[in-house]
C-alpha cells in the first residue's frame, strides 16, 4: 500500500509519457504478505504484485522485510540501485536469506527482452511509482551519481540494518607498544572524542558493509599536547584530510546524500553513524567554512531536506542532543567563516519544519569567557 493508503491520480497522458520512458523493477516469488518498498514508497505484497513501473532515471532504493507468523516484520535488506531510462531490473526472491537477489538464470538479457515484449501484458501486475513523493526523493538524492553509488554500495550488493560482523583472529589484533604519559594522555583524549574505542575489536564480514570514506579524527592521534587545544576548537586539518580524500567537493556531497538514505529507508545504522561522523566534523571549523565555502553552501542545503527525516528522539532541541548541538554550531562557524546567508536560510528552514530555534547564536558560550580569580590582598 501507499505510505498514506490513498491512490495515486495521475493524468493519462503524463502516465503514457512515464510508462515509456520509465524503468521496470520486475520481482518473482516473494511471499504475499511481505513488506515491500521503493524510496518513500511502502507497499504490502499481495497475490498479483510482480513488481514496479514507470521508475524515474536516478538513483533508488529497494528493500524487502519479511513478516513472521505473528505479524512481526524482520529488519529490512535492501541494495541500491542507478536505473536507467526504459531499464528493466529483474529481482527474485531468497527463501534461505529471504532477501530479494539477482535472478538465477543462465540467459538474464533474454528474460529481460521477453519481459519488455509483455510489459503491455503485465501492466497489471505491476504498481505504478508513486510519483507523489518523486520531488521529496529528489530533494534527498539529487546530488547522487552512478559513480557514486557504485563506489558506496556493499561489494556483495546487499545493504542490511546491521553488517554481519565477526572477531578479529589473535594475529589481527592491536597490540599495545610501550606507555609513556604523552601516549597516556593522547589515548584518553581520543576517548573522550570516540566512543568507538571502547568496543570490542571487530570487523565486518568482507562485503556485507558500505564502502564509505574514512572519516578523520578531529584530533590527529599524532597530535602533540600543545596542539590538542587547537585541533579540538577548528578541526581544519581534519576537514581538509576529509576534502582530499575526495576527488571534488560534489563527490564528499554525492556521499553523504547516500549514507542518509541508506539510513533512512534502508534503517543501517552503520550508515547513520557516518552520516553522524561527517556532521560531527564539518560543523566544527569556521576556518573550513571560507577555505571550502562552495562545499559549505551546498552541505546547509542538504541538510535542510535531511534534519527533518530524522528520527523523532533526535528531533528535540536540547543539549543533550548531539545532533542539534552540532547544528547549533555549524551556523555559528556559517557565520564566522562569511556564509551568513547559508546560515539564515538553513536557520529559518530549520524553525519552520523541526520548530528548532537558535537565540543568542552568536553570543560568546560562557563556558568560553574568561573567569576572573580575585587574588587576596
């Protein structure tokens, strides 16, 4: 069914138009009752659904959840995938992983020839793309290329809420070198700054996992102590370790567009967290801010379509959420480093749909002010 139960009304002409033009998504053997989705389109799969029509060129994002004999639904397991103007995609489904996968035939070119033959035949088993959420889905991906989605997806295609993840073998694992109190204090430091390192040494299965950048530590692990201060107030070194890591600036935006979605309809949270790391980063250097402010324009933007897709215990604008905080200042640093008008236009957006207010934003934090000792006499 429709994410809100109703039909799609759509001008006949305009449908013939999508029709011939639009990609098919053609699936087999999914069981009924099974939930289903494209993008922000939500189905339950009845007896007669093979599939969807009339698909826009771009990037998509397809997933499947099993239900259970109580009506339980499992996480979901989906992949991505750039469609092509009249592509045809055929999906079928595991019974063992109860997954879709990609159809197991010896002549794939052949079934896809027969089905485009049929698709008159078969309009009736096939749904039709919502379009009623095509401009939303735009807004969310409209950065994201083919090269993209090629270089991030999973090597093995599937994207799960969680990767499989196994122990290191004993050769693999880290082992420590002589203390000093530099290193002591450098570790504690990287710590405070990463949660991460307090957990288990473990690694994904190989892959199963998104193909992600790595993200650069805002304090550099070789980091004398006399640096630590300055690397945590402006993490410029960290931004511009990030920027280069990328072949363009429109590459680092096609990414983080990508992570989001894969959290957003496919629910990976490994995808969440690097969404996560890249905000926690880039909203931490007003320096960052006018060495790369075309990059800095473009990330505001994204974010206004992306904030309001949170989840809710994410959405209450307090200091304990991470999020906000970030966000608070990152319009400070928008400021500071000459993109006001970024800033205001992400700030009222930001009012208007999360009700996400900013007062004093460019007033002095106290915990930054001098304190004044009075000395005795």
């Amino acid at each position: 069914m429709n994410k809100d139960n109703s039909s799609m009304q759509m001008d006949p002409d305009l449908a013939l138009r999508l029709l011939a033009d639009g990609a098919v998504l053609a699936i087999a053997g999914v069981p009924v009752g099974t939930e289903f989705g494209i993008d922000l389109c939500a189905y339950v799969i009845g007896p007669d659904f093979r599939g969807v029509k009339m698909i826009p060129p771009g990037v998509h994002y397809v997933w499947c959840a099993s239900r259970g004999p109580y009506g339980e639904s499992a996480p979901r397991v989906g992949f991505v995938h750039y469609f092509h103007p009249n592509e045809i995609l055929v999906r079928e489904w595991d019974n063992d992983l109860e997954e879709l996968r990609p159809r197991q035939t010896a002549e794939p070119e052949l079934e896809r020839e027969r089905i485009r033959k049929n698709l008159a035949q078969l309009e009736r088993v096939l749904a039709a793309y919502d379009y009623r959420y095509v401009c939303k889905w735009k807004d969310l991906t409209g950065s994201v290329t083919e090269a993209c989605v090629a270089r991030c997806r999973p090597e093995l295609g599937t994207i799960r809420t969680n990767i499989e993840l196994q122990s290191c073998t004993d050769a693999d694992r880290p082992r420590g070198g002589a203390s000093s109190s530099n290193s002591k204090r450098q570790t504690a430091v990287r710590l405070l700054l990463s949660e991460s390192e307090l957990l288990p040494d473990l690694k994904p299965i190989d892959g199963t996992a998104p193909r992600f950048c790595v993200v650069p530590p805002r304090v550099p692990q070789n980091a004398q102590p006399a640096e630590i201060s300055l690397h945590a107030l402006d993490c410029i070194a960290a931004v511009d370790e990030l920027h280069n890591s990328f072949e363009s600036s429109d590459a680092l935006i096609e990414e983080l567009q990508l992570a989001f979605i894969f959290f957003l309809v496919g629910h990976s949270v490994e995808s969440l967290e690097h969404w996560r790391k890249l905000l926690g980063l880039l909203a931490h250097s007003e320096m960052a801010v006018a060495k790369h402010n075309l990059t800095y324009m473009k990330y505001s933007e994204v974010l206004a379509h992306q904030l309001p897709h949170l989840p809710e215990e994410l959405m209450t604008p307090s200091e304990h959420n991470t999020v906000y905080k970030d966000v608070r200042q990152l319009l400070v640093n928008l400021h500071g480093g000459g993109k006001s008008v970024s800033a205001e236009r992400l700030s009222k957006q930001l009012q208007k749909k999360l009700s996400w207010y900013f007062d004093n934003l460019l007033d002095e934090d106290p915990e930054d002010q001098p304190v004044v000792l009075e000395l005795p006499e």
